[in-house]
C-alpha cells in the first residue's frame, strides 16, 4: 500500500522554485530513490525492497514528476545522481528516516515483548544469529534476546509448546506453525591449500571418493543426496571421520586429515584466509542447505520482517561467498 505524506522542502535549480513548497510526496518513492543510491543500482534496489526492476523505475519516475526534476542520469549501463538529485537526497533520507522511526515506535507501543526468545542450530548461531541480531537490536531498542540452541526436531517443538518464540531451523514443513525460507547455503567439497585437486582441471566423483573423507552430518535430507552422488561407484567412498561438529570438520581438513562437504557460510572465512578453498564439482551444484525461520501463525509478526529483510541485505545473492567459489 503507498503512503502519501504531506512534505515542506526547498530545491534549488535552474528549473526549480526557490520558494518552499508543499507538495505530495509518495514514501514509496523516496525509500526506492534512497536505496538507489545506496546500493549503487536499480537492480540491487529492487532485489533488496522485494520488487521488480521495472517497478524501481516506475517508482523513480513518479518521484521525478513530484518534484519536477531529473533525479538520474544514464550513462551507458550506469547510473549517476544528478545535482538535483544530491541536493535532495539529505531531505529524502531524512523523511525516510523519520518515518520508519515513527512505525517502529507505533508498533512497539502495540505489543512488542520485553523479551524474545529465539532457538535455532548450532552452525546457524555459530555463523548466522550474530549477523542478525547485531543488526535487529537497533531496531528493537526496548526488547532483549535470549538465545537457545539444539537440533531442529529440539527447536520444533520449543516453539509448539511456546518455549521459543521464533526458531531457525532446517526447511521443514509442520501443521501449526508458519515456515518462511531464510536463506538456502549452497553445499561445496572443500579441500586444504596445496591440495592436488586445485592443480587438476576437472575433479570426479571417483577421485573424490578415493580422497580420505572428513563427513559432516547434520540430519538434513539434503546432506542424503551427498551420499547419493557415491552411488554408482562399485566400491565406497573413504570415509575416515564423521561428525556432527562442522568446526571439528574444518579443522580436520585444515590440517590435512581429509577434504570435506561443508555449507559455504560456515567455511566463508576459511576461504577468505585461503586455508579452505572450494572445488568445483558438477554434481553438487544443486545440493543446499536451507534454512527457515518458524513461529506460529501470526506471532512475532514485525520481529520476522525484520529478520527477513535483514537476510536480505546480508546474504543477497549468496552474499561474496559464491563469488569466491570458482
């Protein structure tokens, strides 16, 4: 639904008043002009407020007939803020600002609880819940976070019997509670620097399975399809070590115990420090680690876009990991 909402500014221009004017101002509009800029592109704009690109520009068009003036300009495949633009955006960002402020506090003064409990996996508070939470506590000055971790079967019935307030669990479907995805991590072989693979142009199923193996396993249906790419092979894979501890799993494979299977998210600073390197494998291309935020229907409701919105912005388009994995 757009929000209208009645603006005094002044711009200054060759084409503009220099009279303060009123004038009817979408909110829509200016939260699509600031993110813009923000994120440098209409695309990445759009990906972030959960709207197609043409719906961006249509936005930007309608702010730029409000204000009668160019708020871009094009310049090949790029975009720049022209001088109009710079001079507005500070009112814009100000007006956006004011405006979430004042929801936020309206809604607080409604029903937000002074506590929230929230359960959720060991491997998502070790490499998820900081992340979102760092940023979800200045949205929610007034409320405090208690945080319980165990298995998804554990956290599934935590929030049934209201133990917890909201869960981030494997994807599971369940006839009480609402399920939203938060965020899929793609599943990758990870091997040690200097490993042979990274000197071979293409890695097969059989090379892998002849490699000592370092197994995590964390009960989702996914890790089953692992399993299954060994399938066809006329002798098992060698598997040396499983565990249920992905942090036991890098370690092993850092000290050269092994390779491993391992969700990208808990590997991210492993690959940045070059002590984990992913290899590329045909096979496992499809296979991904989801995980959803579940509560019951209608509980918690500004908590969990909150949250949504928040995964967005931190792993859109699979934040940098997948740009490292080639």
């Amino acid at each position: 639904m757009a929000v209208i909402a009645e603006v005094s500014f002044v711009l200054f221009g060759p084409n503009l008043s220099y009279e303060p004017e009123v004038s009817t101002i979408n909110i829509d509009n200016i939260e699509a002009f600031v993110y813009i800029i923000h994120y440098g592109s209409y695309t990445k704009a759009a990906d972030i407020l959960f709207l197609s690109q043409p719906s961006v520009s249509a936005r930007i068009q309608s702010l730029e007939r409000e204000l009668n003036c160019k708020l871009f300009d094009r310049i090949g495949k790029q975009i720049q803020i022209t001088e109009e633009g710079k001079r507005f955006l500070p009112y814009a960002q100000q007006i956006l600002m004011t405006y979430q402020k004042g929801r936020l506090h309206v809604n607080q003064k409604k029903s937000l609880p002074e506590e929230l409990k929230i359960g959720c996996t060991v491997s998502v508070a070790n490499y998820t819940i900081p992340g979102v939470l760092s940023r979800l506590k200045p949205m929610f000055p007034n409320t405090h976070f208690k945080l319980v971790t165990g298995t998804t079967d554990d956290m599934i019935g935590k929030v049934v019997n209201k133990e917890v307030d909201i869960g981030f669990v494997r994807n599971i479907s369940h006839p009480i509670l609402q399920s939203t995805p938060f965020y899929e991590d793609p599943i990758r072989l990870y091997v040690y620097e200097e490993h042979p693979f990274l000197s071979m142009d293409k890695v097969t199923i059989e090379d892998i399975a002849a490699e000592p193996l370092v197994f995590f396993e964390c009960g989702a249906l996914d890790w089953l399809r692992v399993h299954r790419m060994f399938g066809n092979l006329d002798y098992p894979p060698n598997i040396q070590y499983l565990t249920d501890n992905s942090e036991t799993a890098k370690k092993l494979v850092m000290l050269k115990s092994g390779i491993s299977f391992l969700p990208s998210l808990c590997a991210q600073e492993e690959v940045r420090s070059g002590k984990l390197v992913p290899v590329r494998l045909q096979e496992s291309e499809i296979i991904s680690l989801q995980t959803n935020i579940v509560s019951c229907h209608g509980k918690h409701t500004p908590f969990i876009e909150a949250m949504m919105r928040i995964g967005k912005e931190l792993y859109d388009k699979r934040n940098h990991i997948e740009l490292l994995y080639k």
